[in-house]
C-alpha cells in the first residue's frame, strides 16, 4: 500500500540522487539528506554514480518506471536530473503526462505550485529558443561552407534536415555514441560533420 505525507503537496515522495563518479570520494549522503528531510521515504530513494552526459543511468529509469499517477519525484538539485535544458524538459513533461508532480530542492521549483508551473513553461519557451538556435546553426555552417568551396568533391553524409536532428539530439544531452547508433552514423562521420557546422557542445 501507497504512503501518503503531509507534506507540500498530497502525494506520495520519490527521490532521486546521482553522483558524476563510482569514487569513494563521491557520495550521496549530502543528497539523501536533503531528500528524507524533505519527506522522502528511505525505501522510495533512487541513485546513479554515473556522469550526467551518460544516457544509460539504471537508477533514473526505475525511479520513472516506479512513480505512478499522484507521485512526485524529488532530486536536490535540477543538475542531478537531466543533462541539458532539453533533457530536464523532456523529463518533467513525461512527468507531467503520467500525472506525477516534479520538485527541486535547491531551486525551489514545484509544479503543484502557480509558481513552479510557470517556471516550468518558461523552461519551455527556452527550449524552443535553442532549437531556433540549433537550426539557425545549422545553416549558417552549411553556408559557410559552402562559401569555402566544401560542396564540391565528395558529397556530405549528412543533409541539412539530418544534421539539425542530429545537433537537437546533443543538445538534449545525448552521447556522441548513442546518436552515431541512432542514426546510423560513423563516429568519424560525425566528428566531421560537427566540425563543418562549428558545433562546439551544448551551451
């Protein structure tokens, strides 16, 4: 049976920690501390040692297959949830779609709250604004390329349409190596063609 707190919100707490290292000199006590003083039950508590830039984290997948309609899922801080802006959005509308609720400690932000859900649609409206950004990237590369000459000798791997869901997908946090499996790219395909367009990394 289901364990409901009084706590901000009517609904049952689950957290979830990570630490970028499986050192010792990296822990979770800091976080697990946050998390049970916030109301979050030890047996509901979920953690990864594993960089924020890896798309294979165990821990976050049961944590999101765990939490039901009426949950909220609590992290420390934003970082230790998602690896970009993107990868945090597309997290908490999920979330969001499952009727879970989303709370961050460290940033105040709840979506049970007027305030947090506006905060939230902001975080929406900044996304959108950097896949302008990635678009307009995109062709600006292509241009000045071929300005230089680059059309020329051996055609590109990847067009236009292409490279901009490529770039989306880097820039909501997934590896290098996931997208070259994807989309059925070679590494050093890729590596070229992130080159041509001067793309240096999510900002």
């Amino acid at each position: 049976m289901r364990k409901y707190f009084l706590w901000s919100f009517p609904y049952m707490l689950v957290g979830y920690m990570r630490v970028s290292s499986e050192s010792d000199r990296q822990t979770t006590d800091f976080q697990r501390d946050a998390l049970l003083a916030a109301g979050v039950d030890e047996r509901h508590l979920f953690e990864d040692r594993a960089s924020g830039a890896r798309d294979d984290r165990p821990g976050l997948t049961k944590a999101l297959e765990f939490v039901r309609a009426g949950d909220c899922l609590v992290v420390w801080k934003l970082d230790r949830l998602g690896r970009s802006l993107s990868h945090l959005l597309n997290i908490v509308t999920g979330l969001k779609e499952k009727g879970v609720a989303f709370r961050s400690l460290t940033e105040q932000m709840d979506t049970t709250t007027p305030h947090g859900e506006l905060l939230f649609h902001l975080f929406g409206a900044l996304a959108q604004y950097e896949r302008a950004l990635i678009q307009e990237r995109v062709k600006a590369g292509i241009s000045a390329a071929q300005r230089r000459g680059r059309q020329s000798g051996r055609p590109r791997a990847l067009d236009s349409e292409k490279m901009e869901s490529v770039l989306a997908a880097l820039e909501s946090g997934t590896s290098k190596a996931s997208v070259c499996r994807t989309f059925g790219i070679p590494r050093s395909t890729l590596i070229d063609s992130l080159a041509r367009v001067g793309w240096t990394g999510p900002k």
